[in-house]
C-alpha cells in the first residue's frame, strides 16, 4: 500500500525546518513538535484558548503544533506559536497584549527550546 505523506509545501517546509533546528540546538521541543505536525490531518491537534489559559501563566512561551481557536477566554498575556490561529483566537491573544507568531519565528527567537511549552 502506498504511503499518504503531507503535500502542504508549507507544512513539508516546516518540519524539515525544526527537525534541523532540533539536531542543531539539541532542542527536543522541535523535535517534538515537528513530530506531532507531521501527523495525518485529521490527527493534528486544534486547541481553544480555554485550554491555553488553564495551563499556562502570566509570560508562559506555548507553542500548538496544529490550530488555535478562539473558543474561551484569556486573561493573561502570554507568547503563542501556532501553525494557524483563527481570527478570534488572534484578536483576543492580542486583546491581553499577548503575542502570535509562528512557529518558525518561535524556533529562530528560542533556539534551545528552553521555557516553551507544547500543548496540544
């Protein structure tokens, strides 16, 4: 049987970009993370701003190796790497003078990996 990859340039591109940072910094956050992206679609993770809020705290840096939606509040100002965020997830992480960036920018502020959380 044949073997289904990802054929999402952007995503391919990714993975083979934390994988890199991973071996490179010794950082088992992107390895991690890269893992879980690479998983079949239906798989990949979609976490709510409920989620987020209840396991991080004031100036946490997380990373969602899948989608971040805006279902929940947030009340603390926080860091957020996502693959994609919705546009309420976005306006209300923004609200809170949090910040959203992607997982690329995440990995290139934060080589080792250090402080950052995964959840998903």
């Amino acid at each position: 049987m044949k073997e289904v990859r990802t054929t999402n340039p952007e995503l391919i591109k990714l993975i083979r970009f934390l994988k890199k940072q991973s071996k490179e910094n010794n950082a088992a956050v992107w390895r991690k993370t890269a893992e879980i992206l690479a998983k079949p679609r239906r798989k990949r993770v979609a976490v709510n701003l409920s989620r987020i809020n209840r396991y991080t705290q004031k100036s946490d840096i997380v990373v969602v190796p899948g989608k971040v939606l805006g279902n929940g509040v947030i009340d603390h100002p926080i860091i957020v790497a996502a693959f994609d965020f919705s546009e309420k997830a976005k306006e209300k992480i923004l609200a809170v003078k949090g910040k959203c960036l992607s997982i690329v920018d995440l990995a290139k502020k934060y080589p080792k990996g250090s402080n950052v959380k995964v959840i998903g």
